[in-house]
C-alpha cells in the first residue's frame, strides 16, 4: 500500500491506540482516525481497581493519552463518543453515528483496524439492573464505584467472581475497610491456577476476613432496606451487602465484525491471521476481540490481556505499512496482587494438560524456597510449581504464589518457554545475585535442577495425591520437633541425621517414598537410600506441599 492512505482505527485503549501511534512513526503522510464511543481513548483499564481503592488517587492518571496529545504529538485525530455502527467491507466505508451531535454519516477507509474490545458479562439475572450493582472495565464504572461507597459509606461489598479482576477488587475494597465477600461458581479463585496453588490464597483471604463462598452461583439479586441489597444464592442461601461488584469475565464485542460478514473462531472472537489480518484483506483486528492461538499447546482461544494487544497493534501497523511481521501467538503470563501475596503464571497449567490428554507426557515439581538469601533478614517462601515433558524437559509452564519475588521468577520462566528451553536450560541460567535479591542458586536456577535431576534418573518422584493408590512406605525424614507437630499417620519417622545408623531398620520389599518439609532433606534421603540398594521415591514439595493439597479437599 502507498504510505498516503487513510487508516480507521475502531476503538482505543491497547491494541488501537497503539496501532495508531506506531502508524504514525511508520508514516508521516498517511492519515489517521481513531474512534471511540466512550468519553476516553486510551487509559488503564488495569487500573481501575486500585482507583477504586484509592491507590491511585487522581483519575487523571489513569488516562494514558488524551486526543490533544495524538492530535499534537502523532497528528492523529481522535473522534470520541463516536459509534461505528456498520462497516461496508465492498465500499470500504463505516458508517459512524456522532452520540454528542446525533449525526450518522460515512467515511472512506484504505486501511480498517477493528479494536473493539470486550464487555463485562452481565448475566440475565433477576434484579441485575438494580443500582449498586457494578462492573469495573471502564473509568466511568470506576467513578460510580467511589462515589456509591463515600455517599452511602458502605461497610459490606459482594464481589461476584475470583478470577483476576475480582481478587484485585478484593484487595482494594479492602484496603477502604470494607468487609468482603467473594461468590465464585468454581471450587476456588484464581481458576487458572492449579487448585493446589490457589491453597495458599484462600488461607490469606481467609487470615484476612474475606468470606468465600465457593461452589456457589447468585441467583437473584433483590433491593434491601435503603440503597442495600439482597443477594440469593443458588444454595439458598440469602446475603445482603452495600453494593455487588460483577467480575465474572468477559465477552469479545465482535458485533460490527459479525455484521460485516467477518469470520469469527469458535472461540467467540474474531479470526485473525498472524498478521492480525480478518477475513477481509482490508480490515485487522487486535485486542480482546480477537481469536489467538496458544503457543504452548497450540489451542486457539481469547486472552484478553493487555501485552498481547499492544503488541498485536504494532503488528498490524507493520503490515498495514508494508512490513513483514507476524503475532507469535500467547501463553497468559499474568500477575496479580491479592492483599499482602501475589500469584503468577505462565504457559499450560495441569488442569489443562490433563483436559487436553496431554498430561501422561508431562512432569511437574514443587518447591518452596526463600525469595532472596535465607541469611539476609525477610526472606520470605515462594510456593513454584514448574510443568515440563518427560522427553527432553522442554518448559510447558510455571506458576508461582508467595509474598515478594514471585514475578520476576516467572518473567523468567515465560522467557524460557518464548524460547523453547528446557529445564536444563533453567538449571544454568545465570541471574543476578545479590542477598537482598535472591540466591546463588536462584529459585529458577532450583527448579531447574529438580527437574533435570528427575530427568536423569537421579531423583525419581512421587506426588501426592497419588498416595492412596500406593502401598510404598512414607519416610519421614524430618526433626523429631517437626514430626511431633505435625506428620502422615501412617509415616516412618527418621530423621536425615539418623538414617545411615539405621538403614537396616529399612524394608527392602517394599518402595519407599521420602517426605520432609519442603522436599530438600528428602531428596537427601532418597539418594542416599537409592545408593544403599532401595527402590526410592522422593515426594516433590515435602509436607507444606501435602497441606496444599489437603486444604483442597476441604473447600
């Protein structure tokens, strides 16, 4: 295409703003348009929870760019309260509706670029209309939200939902004081973890006040005494609360594209080549609307995720521009801060592999170590949990829940899986180290290692939950004091400092599986035993990985 052609952006925020400024550095003649219905272009929807909570303070803040600064820094001009309404694919024309003027009129397009985003889900509900009922995904909800709690001042909050959105809502409304509870369908939050890993989490929330109803579905939702209102529950089970934050998901707003004969995937979401191109070779699309594929398992799905859609809107700039550049798919690495701990992920989870038939091809370790030297005072766990084939080792994905250090662990793991390592990758990794930062053996460095060793045939493993289906005999090889407190009915105790003196005390019929706390005095064990002519187990994460798990079975 010639660099004097006119490019539309539907919609802003991510994936069109940044597709229209990277239009721009790309070409100084070509003219650009952006339009959105809502009053902002481009601001930080991943903020509003912590305007919400008074973190950020100014909503100024959050707006990432305002059309003075497109018109003035990029040339760009930005129509708000602009609804495209049809799209012409044969005339390459929209159709715009003018919501200040009322106007509807057309216009021309060489290039159209399709950022629609995505919308709140708002399920037909009895009483979901009912004031003091929210979502939070634009900076108007955020606004409604603070103004509800200060004018009624509000005490009790129903968070619908446990996924990102709403543990972030439920870290802020708890920063204002208020008591939260949290309503989720499935059997825990933050469903993309594995739910051994979300232990952690519901212990927090729970230490913390948080009510969490799980298994459960609101029903309806009924007035209550003044602005309160009443919330039901499928149990039966009758709540009343200040105000009800809905943070069930959301839905591709894919619309305009379906009327405009664009092919949608059986995602939901808009289908797009590598080069963000639709099925109409003048029309892209980026951001939540769109259908990507999993670079992991190769499945194709919708991540609304605000880095993939900013890269998405470059991409389609490049080739809008005659570049050659194509969108290498996701793998939904996320972070989220949940009160005083944080969860992160990256790559395939478990629960996955295993819906997938993939998991037989799999392994996996747990392990529980400081965030930084444990000599250097505040050391703090990080519970890391890593997935990696049987053949080769190749990383499939990590998740990772503690209280300071988990992110830039798995930053490093999601750049291992971009370039297809290995967990021998991971064990020569080379990190930077200093006590107040980490570990000469880095807990990806430790990850790395358990895997290899595994690999190897050094370290055989045993998990947990398979320990009912097995009659290997558990050797607890923790310190008396910890055993006493805490330990497996039906374990063996010896201590690691006793257990060459009485390695003869040992079965040699029978496997054994080796626990201690955390894994590392097992796996002592377990080699020295393997060593001695015994058929041996290690079992991965010790103990604190046993509570984990148990305190699933009990939600």
């Amino acid at each position: 295409m010639s660099n004097r052609q006119r490019i539309l952006i539907v919609g802003g925020v991510a994936g069109g703003a940044s597709c229209a400024a990277r239009s721009r550095r790309l070409s100084e003649t070509a003219e650009i348009i952006m339009f959105d219905r809502g009053p902002y272009v481009s601001f930080a929807n991943c903020g509003l929870p912590y305007h919400v909570g008074d973190v950020i303070k100014n909503e100024e803040h959050l707006l990432v760019a305002t059309p003075e600064l497109f018109r003035q820094r990029f040339n760009i001009e930005v129509r708000l309260r602009s609804e495209v309404v049809r799209i012409d694919p044969e005339q390459q024309l929209i159709e715009v509706h003018d919501l200040e003027q009322g106007t509807i009129y057309n216009e021309y397009y060489d290039a159209l670029v399709l950022s629609p985003g995505a919308r709140a889900i708002r399920p037909d509900l009895p009483g979901i209309q009912l004031p003091g009922i929210f979502s939070v995904r634009t900076i108007p909800d955020s606004r409604q939200i603070r103004q509800w709690i200060d004018q009624y001042e509000a005490q009790q909050a129903l968070v619908v939902g446990g996924g990102y959105i709403g543990m972030e809502m439920v870290e802020n409304l708890h920063k204002r004081s208020l008591e939260v509870t949290v309503v989720e369908k499935q059997s825990q939050v933050m469903p993309l973890l594995d739910p051994e890993m979300a232990a952690p989490i519901h212990e927090m929330l729970i230490k913390n006040h948080v009510n969490l109803c799980l298994n459960q579905s609101v029903v309806r939702f009924d007035p209550g005494e003044g602005h309160r209102l009443g919330v039901t529950l499928e149990s039966g089970e009758k709540l009343e609360t200040d105000l009800v934050i809905m943070c069930i998901g959301v839905r591709p707003n894919t619309a305009l594209a379906r009327s405009a004969g664009l092919t949608i995937g059986d995602s939901g979401g808009i289908q797009v080549d590598a080069h963000m191109r639709t099925s109409d070779p003048h029309i892209w699309a980026v951001g939540d609307a769109v259908e990507v594929r999993d670079v992991v398992t190769g499945t194709l799905g919708v991540v609304p995720l605000a880095g993939p859609a900013n890269r998405q809107g470059r991409i389609a700039a490049d080739v809008i521009m005659g570049r050659q550049h194509g969108f290498r798919g996701v793998q939904g690495t996320s972070v989220v801060g949940i009160l005083d701990h944080v969860a992160a992920f990256t790559g395939a989870s478990e629960r996955t592999l295993k819906r997938l038939g993939l998991w037989e091809q799999m392994e996996k370790v747990y392990l529980h170590p400081g965030h930084h030297a444990g000599y250097y005072p505040g050391a703090v766990p990080i519970s890391l949990k890593l997935i990696f084939t049987k053949k080769g080792g190749r990383i499939m994905g990590a998740q990772a829940v503690g209280q300071e250090g988990v992110a830039k662990r798995i930053d490093v793991i999601a750049m291992a899986i971009q370039m297809h390592a290995t967990v021998f990758d991971l064990e020569e990794t080379e990190l930077c180290y200093a006590p107040q930062f980490g570990s000469a053996k880095d807990p990806v460095n430790m990850a790395g290692m358990i895997a290899a060793n595994v690999l190897r045939g050094d370290a055989p493993l045993a998990h947990w939950e398979h320990l009912d289906d097995s009659d290997a005999l558990i050797l607890d090889v923790r310190d008396a004091e910890e055993y006493n407190q805490d330990h497996l009915d039906d374990a063996m105790h010896v201590p690691l400092d006793q257990l060459r003196q009485r390695v003869e005390t040992l079965p040699r019929d029978r496997e054994i599986w080796t626990y201690c706390f955390v894994g590392q005095r097992s796996y002592y064990a377990a080699r020295a035993l393997s060593q001695y002519g015994f058929k041996v187990r290690n079992i991965s994460g010790g103990f604190k990985t046993y509570l984990m798990h148990e305190s699933v079975k009990y939600l």
